[in-house]
C-alpha cells in the first residue's frame, strides 16, 4: 500500500508544474502585412512585461467560432509565425523581419490538438504531420512570417491550420525573463480569425497528451486506495 502511495505522489509531483497558472496575454493588431510572395499576414504583438516573472510555454487557442478562413484542411486559425523579441515594433514589416529569441523547438517542443474541419472535411488540416496530429515544421516554418496567403494546392505554403477550437503549444526550451519581452504571431489572410484573448503564457509546460494519462492513472489509484481503507 505504501509503494501505491509513493507512485501516486510522484506521479502528482511531476505533474504540478505543468498545470501551474497560466496568464492571458492582450494582443494589439499591427498596421500592414507580412508573409511570403502572396503576403496577407497580419501580425499581432503582445507585450509580456504585465505577466511578471518567467514564462516556459505559450499557448494558442483557437476560438474564430467558424467564422473567417477557409473549410477542410484550413479550417480555424491560420497560425504563420510565433516569435519572442525584445524589440517593440509597430508595424507588420517590422515584425516579419524579427529574426526573435532562440528559444522554441519546432520539432519536439509543440503540444497540439487538432480543431475540427468545416465541411467539405480533407484527410488531416494544413501544415501538420501525416497523422494529423503532429505540426509538419518543414511546411509551417514557424519561426518565419512566410505564409503564402493562398488554399491552392500547390501554393499554400508557411503555416499550420489548427481547426475550429484546436489547440497548439509551445514549450520552451528555456525560461524567459518577460522583462521588455514582445510576442508576435501572425494570422495568415487576416480573414477575422482573431487570436486576441486565446492566448495564454505560463510558467511552467504543457503536457503530453500521454503525460495527461498518467494522471488520469493516479486519480484512479487514489480513488482505489481511498476504497480500500473504507
């Protein structure tokens, strides 16, 4: 009984970073666009230094409500870059020239839960991997405003699509100071998929899906335990 307790508690332990409080951040809307030779990406800059301390993870929800973009394999928020700077620029061409801190891993660093598709439904949404529930870094090149503002096939090109209420984010790989700290996403097309209020900052990672199933377990071993000593 002992040794239960001691799995649950460490089981729990790792797990109390991950779910510490997150922050909301408020977007500003730059005037102009960016993007790649069809450029229509409209840059929003947040300015970090309200949250206070450090931040480990930031994450985007989607939350257009199927309203703007396009159905099938571009549904939801067009997500071209996400960058951290300390330079505060005031415009889009500014921001797609941001080369932005060192500090995201676009291959194994990404938690993502894939949105739904407005019909007609394509096999999996833009710009991820082949099961659709990994983001394709080599097509979304999210470190760069370079979408190509377009849904032809081929053509598009530079972002990831991330369905109606999906859900992408990002773990650091380190803690950053928000001091002077700028976060720019761009929203390709600037079709009225508004990321202001969907996007929060926290100071510690996300989970795994399979790191949310190991809670899952030890909840289900408390209640075990719990049942036995009644």
């Amino acid at each position: 009984m002992r040794i239960a307790h001691l799995v649950v508690a460490a089981a729990l332990t790792a797990l109390a970073t991950p779910f510490a409080a997150a922050a909301p951040v408020t977007f500003t809307k730059l005037t102009g666009l960016t993007g790649g030779t069809l450029a229509a990406t409209a840059v929003y800059r947040a300015d970090l230094s309200s949250v206070g301390g450090s931040i480990l993870s930031i994450t985007i929800n989607d939350n257009s409500g199927g309203v703007g973009g396009s159905p099938g394999q571009f549904s939801g928020f067009d997500l071209d870059a996400i960058i951290l700077s300390t330079t505060n620029c005031a415009d889009a061409a500014c921001a797609g020239g941001l080369a932005g801190m060192s500090v995201f891993d676009f291959i194994s660093g990404i938690v993502f839960s894939p949105g739904t598709q407005r019909a007609p439904a394509d096999p999996k949404l833009f710009g991820t991997g082949p099961a659709g529930n990994t983001v394709d870094n080599s097509v979304a090149t999210l470190g760069l405003f370079d979408g190509e503002s377009t849904t032809a096939i081929p053509g598009a090109f530079g972002f990831v699509s991330i369905g109606d209420d999906g859900v992408i984010a990002f773990n650091l790989t380190a803690l950053v100071d928000t001091a002077g700290l700028f976060l720019y996403i761009g929203e390709v097309g600037d079709n009225g998929e508004v990321a202001a209020s969907a996007v929060t900052v926290g100071p510690g990672r996300v989970p795994e899906p399979a790191t949310l199933a190991l809670l899952a377990v030890a909840l289900v071993a408390i209640a075990l335990i719990r049942r036995r000593r009644k």
